[in-house]
C-alpha cells in the first residue's frame, strides 16, 4: 500500500491495527484514524508530512509515543484542515507513563473544532489544553475561536478541568469519568481568581452541557456576579445532563431561560430549576432521586407536562419550593403525590399572578408535619380555606404578594393551629387593612400569636 503515493482517501475495517508506512501516503485528504505502536501500525512521526489530511482524525494507542519530542513529530500544528481530533490511549492502564508530556506535544492548530480526549492518565492537562489558548506571535497567545464541541472522557487522575467559560463558540460539553474532580469553580467559567465576572458571560453559545461518572464532585460554584451584580452564564443552553454525581448537593441552574432539556440521575440531595422559561415537561423518572432533601421548581413559564407521581418517590424531602408555570394549567398536577411526602417540613407554593386561580391546592390539606408554609402571588384568592386548621404541626405562615387575599379561616380553624407562633405577610393590601391591630375584622383570629406581621 506505501507504493499508492497518489491516494487520496483511505477507511480500515477495525479501529486497533492499521497498514504500515502510511506516512509515505503524502496525497492521504481522509484518514479516519491512525494507530500508533510497532505492532499495530506505526510510528506517530509517519504523520509528519501528512499535511494534506482534513476532517476527522483519531490518534489511537497513544501510550506507544515515547515523550514529547516524539509527539512533536506529528506535526498536528501545520495540519490546518483537520476539524476534529481525538486523542486516545489504551482502556484499562494502570501505569501513567508520560501522558502530559505526549498531549503537550500533541497541540492541534489554532482554528481546531473538535477535541476529544479518552483514557488520559495524567494528574493535570497540559497548557494548551488547561488554558484553551496557544502561544501565538511574540508574547501573545491565541484562544481557540472555532472550537465548537469538547469531550472529556475517563481522564481519571486529572484534578482540575480546563478554562472553558471564555471560548466564544463553544456548543457542546460533555465530561465524563474524572474521577479526582472535586469542584467546578471559577476556572471552569473562564474567569480565573478573580471574585467578579468583570463583564465577561461565561459559555456565550453553549447549547448542549453533560457531567457524567464524577463521583467525586462535592460542588459546582455558581459564576461569579460583575460589579453589577448580574452575571449571564450558559445564556444559549438547551439540554443538560447529569449522571452519577453521587457526591454533588447542589446545581446553580437558574436564569437558564433557553433549557428544553433535563436529565438528572443518581445525583444530588439538593436541586434547584429556576427561570427556565424553555423548558416544557418534567422527566419521567424525576421520582426516582430518592436521595433528595431540597427541591426547588418555580418561575419556569413554559412548563406545563408533570409525570403522575412526580412527588411520590422523594420520600426525604423537607424543603419544597414549587409554581409558577405555564398559563395553560388552571390546577395543581404536579401536587398529586404530595401526601406522600412523609419528612416534608417547608413548602413555598406560587399561584398565578393573573388571578386565574382562586385558591389554595386541596392537596395540601393532608401535610399534617409541615412546619412552614409560604404562599405567593394569588392574586385571584380572597380567603383562606376551611382546612388549614388541619395542618397540626404548622408554626409559621406567611403570604406575598396575594393582592386580593382579605380574608383568613374562622377562628375556630385558627385555634386548631395549636403550634403556630408566627405569622406574616408582604404586599397584601386588602389582608393588611384586616388584620389591624384592634380594629381589623381579622384581628381576633391571630391576636393570641406571640409574632404577627402583617
């Protein structure tokens, strides 16, 4: 086959083994990959003068490279036209060897926009890839521009992610099995030590972003706010994933106005959707995060499809926040299965600012450990049902923004509260005039309470 030095395009059957002296193939445009090791296929210097080669490419069994003198042969800086590279070594290795040396010598041009990397072993990346920019003309470097999807796979040892927040054209994301990631920070968003954003807005054009097998992922930081305190991150997201962060507590997903897709599984104790005003349904398996303790679901306007028993599997949730979806539901689906939340403690519940809906969800009234209970924006309720007197164990209650609310349950389901000690509202007009001290019609309902404001 070296004899074909006018050949243009070359596939193989089997990804593990490939002809030898494919370097003398100086005309090769594709080559989907190429193997490196004396008996699988050759010398990683034979792709040296392969200059012509465009689209994608995969470096395969790259624990055969001896150092970084030797990747440097490759000569993947002057191999303009390829778009995607991949960079993998052998499954299953034990021994690290000299994989910061190899990758270093390994740096693709400037305008690359695919990286793969799988099976790396070593403890950090090396610049070019922890800084996502290369050294350009004199003392400047360049950021790579074009790089549009990067994936980061089984690289078990390394202890930091790269700086990814500041790549302009960055769509998609996905990192999977890093074992020793105990943190997304500050320089996963791009911003350095910094404690402010200083106008940059991390991601500008990430779509699609997934975290996979990171069972040693404690935390993912919010991005720091600017001098404002705004900060716009993961404007354009469409879809996010994450599986198997046993170990995560918290996911700062909120402000994510674009999301249309979910998927979270066997994660956190602690989820928060927040103004994810894309986002249509609720997955299918959302009852199956048995280990979640606080959940917050509000403000998502598009949000209209709920699985039947959405509530019913989270048996150690104490900390619920929940409403304000799309204008299409006159009810309470997603309450269906509240009853059966036996550790519930707190809930905030939002109702519909236009007035549509003209009280609270019968389904609350079996909540007989529910200590706190907030109420916003029903704006078209005017009285408070019967059976909040059921609600034994309640001690704190409070209302927001409810303009029309005017009236509370009779005395007699008042005094049936036997542990309320606190009550207190904001921006109810009509509540506020009838609860006054001493005059109020409302008034002897809560005079007896030790804390009242209203």
């Amino acid at each position: 086959m070296c004899n074909l030095i006018s050949l243009r395009h070359i596939e193989f059957s089997k990804d593990d083994h490939m002809p030898s002296m494919v370097g003398r193939l100086t005309c090769l445009e594709t080559l989907s990959f190429f193997v490196v090791g004396p008996d699988k296929g050759g010398s990683i210097e034979e792709l040296k003068c392969l200059n012509q080669l465009s689209g994608e490419l995969t470096l395969n069994h790259l624990e055969e490279v001896r150092d970084k003198e030797e990747a440097k042969k490759s000569n993947l800086q002057r191999k303009t036209k390829i778009r995607t590279l991949q960079f993998e070594w052998s499954y299953g290795r034990e021994v690290r060897c000299n994989d910061v040396e190899v990758l270093e010598g390994l740096e693709p041009h400037p305008n690359i926009e695919g990286i793969t990397i799988q099976n790396y072993l070593g403890e950090k990346f090396p610049p070019w890839l922890l800084m996502m920019k290369i050294p350009s003309d004199g003392n400047s470097s360049r950021v790579f521009d074009n790089l549009v999807e990067l994936m980061l796979r089984n690289c078990k040892w390394c202890e930091q992610l790269p700086m990814l927040g500041h790549l302009p054209r960055l769509k998609v994301l996905r990192i999977s099995g890093m074992d020793k990631i105990r943190s997304i920070g500050n320089e996963f968003y791009g911003i350095g030590d910094g404690s402010t954003s200083n106008g940059v807005r991390p991601f500008p054009a990430l779509k699609v972003l997934g975290f996979r097998y990171l069972k040693s992922l404690l935390e993912w930081k919010a991005a720091p706010v600017d001098e404002r305190g705004e900060t716009v991150v993961f404007s354009c997201l469409e879809e996010l994933t994450i599986e198997e962060c046993p170990l995560l507590t918290k996911i700062p997903l909120s402000d994510c106005s674009s999301l249309v897709r979910l998927r979270i599984e066997d994660c956190e104790e602690k989820l928060e959707i927040f103004r994810c005003e894309a986002l249509t349904s609720v997955p299918e398996y959302f009852s199956e995060f048995h280990s979640l303790r606080r959940l917050r679901i509000t403000e998502c306007q598009s949000l209209s499809y709920f699985p039947k028993n959405i509530l019913g599997g989270l048996t150690r949730l104490t900390f619920l926040q929940i409403g304000g979806f799309s204008e299409e539901l006159d009810s309470f689906p997603y309450l269906n299965s509240i009853q059966e939340l036996p550790s519930l403690e707190t809930l905030w519940i939002y109702g519909d600012a236009r007035g549509r809906i003209k009280s609270l969800p019968d389904q609350l009234q079996s909540l007989t450990t529910l200590k706190t209970l907030r109420i916003f924006r029903f704006n078209g309720m005017e009285a408070l049902p019967e059976w909040l007197g059921n609600l034994s164990s309640l001690k704190y209650l409070s209302f927001w923004d409810c303009d029309n609310l005017k009236y509370l349950p009779t005395a007699t389901a008042m005094r049936r509260l036997s542990k309320l000690t606190k009550i207190s509202s904001c921006d109810c007009p009509f509540l506020r005039a009838n609860c006054a001290k001493g005059s109020g019609s409302e008034w002897s309902k809560i005079s007896h309470l030790p804390y009242i404001h209203i």
